[in-house]
C-alpha cells in the first residue's frame, strides 16, 4: 500500500491520481487512560471512486489514509477481505466489524475464511 498520507482533499488529489479500483485504509487515534493506539476501517473503491471515497471521510476522527490499486473490482473486493481478516476485523480491532460485502446478487467465496457471501439479499 502506498502512504500513510494527511487525509485531506489538497492530499487525496495530488496522490490518488489513477481511475482503477483500489483498496484503502484509513486510521484513527483512539486513546484511553493508559494509552493510545491507531484504530482503522478497511474500504474498497470501485471503478475510479477512489478520491470520492476518501473524501467522505474528511472532517471526521480519521487522519491519515493508505490505498493500494488492484486491476479489477473483484480483486478489491478480494484484498479487501485479506486486510480485513489480518487486521483484526473477525475480532472487533476495526472501525468496520462486519465482514466485507459486495453489493451484486453473486456468491462468493472470502479467500481467507471460506465462507459463501451470499449478496443476493443486498442492495
């Protein structure tokens, strides 16, 4: 993945620059009494959304952001379920603890846990 770079749109303008698919991580401080961690969502762009994507996240907690291009919107879909299952989101250590979804009426299988995603309820 390229960065961490300043989520901001003067930022996301000059870095996010292609019209491929790509997945993006975006983080957080979040502090307790004793200490302070980085707290993240996993996201995925289709197509070139990528720059609308991240800018919908400006003004909120999330400071910083990283993405990586993939060649098709499967393959985002794809690496954004691996980020997600190595990142912690099956136990709650992200922003986004649902498994990641796509938004078609096809089943398919995550690469990691194996489990059948069945969209056809999803709009």
């Amino acid at each position: 993945m390229e960065g961490p770079f300043q989520l901001a749109e003067s930022v996301i303008d000059a870095v996010a620059t292609e019209t491929a698919p790509a997945v993006y991580l975006i983080r957080r401080i979040e502090e307790t009494d004793t200490y302070a961690h980085y707290k993240a969502r996993i996201g995925r762009a289709n197509g070139s959304a990528l720059k609308d994507e991240l800018k919908k996240w400006i003004g909120s907690d999330y400071r910083v952001f990283c993405f990586e291009y993939v060649e098709d919107n499967l393959t985002a879909f794809y690496r954004q379920c691996i980020l997600w299952h190595d990142m912690g989101g099956a136990t709650n250590k992200l922003d986004n603890e649902q498994h990641p979804e796509l938004h078609d009426k096809s089943k398919i299988l995550c690469p990691i846990c194996s489990n059948a995603l069945d969209n056809s309820a999803s709009t």
